[in-house]
C-alpha cells in the first residue's frame, strides 16, 4: 500500500508541475485511494 501512495504522490507531483489544478489531483488521489481500498477490503 505504501507503494501506492509513493506512486500517486509522484504522479500528483507530475501534474501540479505541468499545471493542474488541486482540483484534478486531488480527484486522480482519491481515485487511487478508492482503488486501494477496493482491493484489500475484497480479501
């Protein structure tokens, strides 16, 4: 699960540098979030 977040942090990283909106990264984190959540609840 750490793994996910480093890699949701790295891409949010990615987007505010190319000009999104807190808006868009936070949505695309929660997705992430969301998936996560999906997976380990399903075991």
């Amino acid at each position: 699960m750490v793994t996910e977040k480093i890699g949701a942090a790295i891409e949010a990283a990615g987007a505010l540098m190319s000009g999104g909106s807190a808006e868009t990264i936070v949505s695309r984190y929660r997705e992430h979030m969301a998936a996560n959540t999906k997976r380990l609840t399903a075991a």
